[in-house]
C-alpha cells in the first residue's frame, strides 16, 4: 500500500480543511501516488478524484422534540430548573410586562372613549405607582369605581 499521507495533507490544505475530511478516490491510487506537488495534487481535485467530505454535525431533532414540549410547558418542572424564579426571569421584566399591558388597556379605553382623559391620567400614574397587581385588577377597578362610559 503506497502512502498518500503527503498528497492528503496538500489537498487538505489547499481545500482548508481538516485531513480527516479528505476523501481520495479508491479507483485513482495510483493518479494520487504520483501527484508530488501541490500543482498536481490542485489538478486532481479539479478532477474530482479527491474530494471535500461534508461537515459531521450533531443531529438536532432530539432538541427540536424537546423544545416543542418545553414550549407546550412541559419539562419545566422543579426538577429541571437550575437558577432562581428572578434568574429565569427577572422581576423587572415581569413588571414591564405587567404595566405595559394594563397601559395598554388604557389606552384603548381612552381612544375608544369609554374612559376620559383625567380618568386616564390618573389611571395612569396609579399604575406606574403599583396601584394594581394586574390587568384584571384594574378592570375590576375600573367596573367598581364606575369610570367605565357606555358600559
């Protein structure tokens, strides 16, 4: 068996690539063997008697399985959590959340107009003081209080 390891680490090389995934063609030995310099071995990959193997990557079908139940909201148990209710998702960004979506509400509520421009303000300012706990609290408010118009 002649060694080819001169004209795999060339091809290598020259197609910037390990040597693990040069491939030469079985058939061609010979061609390979006499291919000395790196003009020779350029000629034979033009040729196609050696080759490019693919990459080897890691299958991701098991993770993309996983993800869609995580994303049902299964997995998610004590057992699967590794930082704090704050690290997975922190109190601010549930309070921005939380205050955006009742001044959201206000909103519509002001532009459809069963809610005045001094109700909204107000409204307004009770929510960025943490007034209310969420967006139904607020609706409750509102109902109670009798702010709603047309309601």
């Amino acid at each position: 068996m002649v060694t080819l390891s001169p004209q795999k680490r060339m091809a290598s090389k020259m197609l910037k690539i390990g040597s693990s995934r040069v491939w030469m063609d079985p058939k061609s030995i010979e061609d390979i063997s006499e291919a000395v310099t790196r003009e020779d071995v350029r000629k034979l990959i033009k040729r196609n008697v050696i080759q490019k193997k693919t990459a080897k990557s890691n299958s991701r079908s098991r993770f993309r399985a996983a993800k869609a139940q995580r994303d049902k909201g299964r997995r998610k148990g004590q057992g699967s959590r590794k930082g704090t209710r704050n690290a997975r998702e922190p109190r601010k960004d549930r309070w921005v959340k939380n205050v955006r979506s009742m001044r959201k509400a206000i909103r519509e509520m002001r532009d459809s107009g069963k809610l005045s421009k001094k109700d909204y303000r107000k409204l307004y300012s009770q929510i960025k003081g943490g007034v209310f706990h969420n967006k139904s609290a607020l609706i409750t408010h509102l109902r109670d209080s009798g702010l709603l118009k047309g309601d």
